[in-house]
C-alpha cells in the first residue's frame, strides 16, 4: 500500500525548499531559486578546470543531481519538478551561469551528462543548440544503463538511465577538476557508460507529494524487478523470495553472457575489473543497506569470480523514499577510470565529507537573479512583419489553453495508469502560463515575437516531454499570416524535434494526435475543424496500441487507456476550435 503521508505535501514548495537547502549546507555553491540551478560560486585559483560539467534531471532523486555540485563532481545542475525534466529555459539558465567562466577561462566548453528519457534528451538538447548558437561549446553524454530494459522491450527509446549515472559524474567531474581536454572528458564519459550496467528492485511503489493516491497493484508479498527510478513497472513481479535469491536473479541480469536480450556488457573476461555500487532508492535503512551489500560481494565473488576494486553503497540516486535498491556495475575498461573514482570531492552527495576549510573562505557575493545567470545568452525576439489579428488570437488561445486546464483530472488519471502521473499537471501549468501571458497586456500583433514569448512561459513553467515539445516555435516568413503559415511553422518545429526523439504516429505519443490534426490543417486548406476531428481520432487510436516511445514503454499491457500527450493535444485544439466558432458568432 503506498504511503500518502509527507511533512511537506506541496510539490511545488517542496522541490523549491530542497533546493534552498543546498547551499546551507555546502558554502561553495549557489542557487538560482528562479530557475532551480544549483551551481559553484568559487573556483580556487590552482584549479586548470577550463570545461564544465553540467547535469540534471527531476526533482525526487536526491542527493541526484543538485547535491553533486562542487569540486571534483559538478559545476552545475538543474532541477525539474518531481520526476519531470527541468524546461529548456532552466537548463539555459544554467548554461549562462556557466557561460560567465568564458570571461575568465580561454576555449570554455560544457560537457552535458544526462539520463535517458525522453523528456530529458529533447529539453536538454534544445537548450543545448540555442546555446551553441551563442557561441558556447557543449556536448551531450546520454547513460542508459538500466538492463531491467532489455533491448526487446527498449525498441527505439533504448534503456533508460539510472544509478550508474553518478558514476559517470564523478570521472567526468575529476577529470575536468584536473585540467583535462573536452573530447577527452566526452570520450572516458561515454566509455564509461557503454560499459556500465544497472538494475534494481522494489518492494513498493512511491507517492508524489500532492498526487492522488495511484493505483497499485504490487500486493504486500511481492516484489518487483527492474522497476525505474519514477514509479515505472519493470520486467517482473515475484513473491518476495530471501535475499541470496533475489540478489542471484540480479546479477544474473547484470552479468549473464546467455541472456541476449540483457547481455549488454558482452563478453566477460578473468581480466575485466570492476567497481560497484549498491544504491539505496531512499526507503532501505542503513542496517539492511548493509546487509545486501554483503550479500551482492559475496555472490560476486562465488559465482562470477569478481572481486570489485570499488564498493560504494548509499543513497546515490533516489525515488523519493523508495523502499527499493539498485546495483550497479561499471567495468573498468581504462585503467585511468579508477583513478578519477578516487579522486576527492567536495560535494554533499559524493562519499567524502566537507572539508571544514571551506567554511572559512571568503564568499564573494554573488548574483543568483535568473537574468544575470542568462546574461551572456541573452534572447533577442525577431520580428517578422506577420501581422495578427490580435483580439482573435487571444480569444482563440484562451479558449483553448482553459479547455486544456480543464481536463488536467482526466489526463492525469490516464498518465498515473501508463506513466508517472505528471502529464496532467505539467500541460496544466504550461496553459496557466499561457494564459497568464494572454491577460497580461505583454502581447503584440507580430505573429514571430508574440509566438516566441508563448513559448518561453511554457519553457518556464512546463517541466517533462511534452514541454519540449509545446515550446518548439519557428519564425514566419514574409507573407501574411495564414492558416498554412501555421502549419509549416509547427511541421518546422516537429522536424526539429526530430533530432531528439524519432517519434512517429503508431508510436503512442502525443504525435499520433499532433500529426494528423496538422497533416488535415494542411490538406484541407485550413480547415480548423475539420483538423481537430482528425486530432481526435488520432488520439482514440492510442487506446490498447503499443508504445514504442515515453516511459509506457516499460509499462507494458496499457488496456483501453489513451496516450495522455495525445489527449492533452486533443483537448486544446477542441478549445481552440470552438474559441474560433464563439468569435465567429459574435462577429
């Protein structure tokens, strides 16, 4: 039964007061509360450091990603809300922090490390282009070190990343401590991560604070395995067996050269050294942690002949107060990795402890304001001569971002059967801030300007996948705005995306909804409504359909629910449609 009883029950105020937390505790790094970015606000003058290593990811992973920020690990991390992606504009807000080093240190660069979900990949690759575009070196390391995912089941979304991440943190993070080059730091980071492999089991699903008790059908005497780190099913459930069972099914996942689906490191070898890590995902207690941190070395060494040069166990990579555990294995296929494992840190996560010097430096007094982070990339509005009807377009938008705020209960129900529960409220928070937008004033009737202001407060304020997607906008071109202008702005944006994620209708994703309504806009000349119904049942037909794509990948039999993103589409369009028929009425 999961557990809805929590000190702070606002989601919002919780992520917000976590935050806030971190640089009371460790005085070398600030905290840009606007945009939850954590980041080092001295560098000693001996430190060679001239790249930086960015991460980040949801809240609700803690010490993950906000609490690894300091010497040794992290210069900087961003924090989404709980088990969402932090948007595009938060992730740029925290390159610009990093940017203000380019002022100081010659060929400045960012190394990005970020886990494998979607909402992740397209988030941060979007802030990484615009910053790019800026002038600033940055490059992507994606983990996906889960094997509970097997290549099956992964198809086009691959394995999803989880503890084996802070592995791949801390060699990037010494390395980049020690002075090393950026393709030297990007190419022992990727090693490292096509040579980890994790996986982790369960007794019990999480609740998020302020959520509605979820369905859970995990009975009291069983237990699940290969269960993500967001509340994701995983491959199986079982009766709860003793622990040398449960641990010998997963390193036989881990590390079993027959499995083909699993076998991710391939061969094994007497020569191949490891490190491991037994992680706590935040509800095991320290004594029983212990326990099974035996029990994982004695078996590997009995069955497998391994006998880890590492072993670190802890709370590393959490799921809020998860009563579940992970183990990770990275083989040590250069032998520097190992080094820059035992490389010190001063983090609050890492194993080592503050050193007490460090509350005795002089702080500098820094600017945490959100556009002094972003001053170095700033955004300028293009214009474009495309002039709109601007009473229209606000009549139009409101109706259809209010529809959409209407439906959060029943996308969210849909999202908490085949995902994590947060769909619901993410569009939910995109459309107030739209709408907050609309009744601002702040708009004008230039069709690029005002749609590029859209999509920043979505950007703010819309965390996860969809919200990549809702904030992609184009410019327009030189001629008078039309409904075909619309049309090839949006499949402008859609193409974009496309570098990110390779989803297509049939994939169950709120593509199935997106694409017909914008192929039918296109083919019948403009026809809103006509669009819409195609929007609809597109949608309709995620029901039962298999996913291919999104964390319904790991969920499996979905029954007669629909994509929640496409619903989501659904409903704003249906707004937007009847916005244009009321104000056709009155007119």
């Amino acid at each position: 039964m999961i557990s809805a009883k929590h000190f702070i029950n606002d989601p919002t105020k919780l992520v917000y007061q976590a935050i806030k937390s971190i640089p009371l505790l460790n005085p070398t790094v600030s905290v840009d509360e606007a945009n939850k970015v954590v980041y080092r606000n001295h560098y000693d003058s001996s430190c060679a450091r001239k790249v930086s290593v960015l991460s980040g990811g949801g809240a609700g992973h803690e010490p993950s990603f906000v609490a690894f920020v300091g010497e040794g690990m992290l210069d900087v991390a961003v924090s989404g809300t709980i088990f969402a992606s932090p948007s595009p504009s938060q992730i740029y807000s925290a390159l610009g922090a990093l940017d203000r080093r380019r002022k100081r240190v010659e060929g400045h660069s960012v190394v990005m490390i970020l886990m494998n979900y979607t909402g992740d990949v397209m988030n941060f690759g979007l802030a990484a282009e615009k910053a790019q575009a800026a002038g600033l070196k940055v490059d992507m390391v994606i983990v996906s070190d889960d094997v509970g995912v097997g290549r099956e089941k992964g198809g086009k979304v691959g394995r999803r990343g989880i503890a084996g991440t802070v592995l791949v943190h801390k060699i990037a993070g010494a390395m980049a401590e020690e002075g090393c080059e950026h393709e030297e730091i990007k190419r022992m980071a990727e090693l490292a991560t096509e040579n980890l492999v994790s996986v982790g089991a369960s007794l019990g699903h999480v609740h998020v604070p302020g959520h509605d008790v979820s369905h859970d059908t995990l009975r009291t005497d069983e237990i699940e395995v290969g269960m993500g780190i967001h509340n994701e099913q995983g491959f199986k459930r079982m009766k709860i067996p003793d622990t040398t069972e449960l641990i010998k099914l997963l390193l036989g996942q881990l590390l079993d050269e027959n499995d083909a689906d699993r076998a991710f490191l391939g061969k094994i070898s007497k020569e191949d050294e490891f490190v491991l890590m037994v992680n706590n995902l935040g509800g095991v207690s320290p004594l029983e942690l212990g326990g099974i941190t035996v029990e994982v070395v004695d078996q590997l060494g009995s069955v497998y002949q391994i006998k880890p040069k590492r072993v670190y166990s802890g709370a590393f990579m959490t799921s809020l107060n998860g009563n579940g555990i992970s183990i990770t294995l990275l083989r040590l296929e250069d032998g520097e990795m190992l080094q820059y494992l035992d490389a010190e840190s001063r983090t609050l996560g890492s194993p080592s402890s503050m050193h007490f010097q460090d509350w005795y430096k002089v702080r500098k007094e820094v600017d945490t304001k959100a556009d002094t982070a972003k001053e170095a990339l700033a955004t300028t509005y293009k214009k474009s001569g495309l002039k709109l009807d601007l009473k229209l377009f606000q009549d139009v938008v409101t109706a259809g971002v209010k529809n959409l705020i209407d439906a959060e209960k029943e996308i969210t129900k849909y999202d908490s059967i085949v995902g994590d529960g947060d769909c619901g409220i993410g569009l939910k928070r995109g459309a107030e801030a739209v709408l907050e937008l609309v009744q601002s004033g702040q708009l004008g009737d230039d069709a690029a300007v005002t749609m590029q202001k859209i999509a920043e407060a979505v950007e703010r304020s819309m965390d996860g996948t969809s919200g990549a997607i809702y904030c992609c906008t184009q410019d327009g071109s030189e001629r008078p705005v039309t409904m075909h202008d619309w049309y090839t702005a949006a499949l402008s944006a859609q193409q974009s995306l496309s570098k990110y994620t390779p989803a297509r209708p049939g994939d169950r994703t709120l593509i199935d909804a997106l694409f017909p309504f914008l192929k039918t806009l296109n083919d019948t000349n403009g026809d809103l409504y006509a669009a819409v119904e195609a929007g609809r049942k597109g949608a309709e037909s995620t029901r039962g359909m298999k996913a291919s794509l999104g964390r319904t990948v790991y969920v499996g039999d979905v029954g007669d629910v629909p994509d929640p993103g496409a619903v989501g589409v659904v409903k704003l369009v249906e707004g937007l449609g009847e916005g244009l028929k009321n104000n056709s009425r009155r007119n």
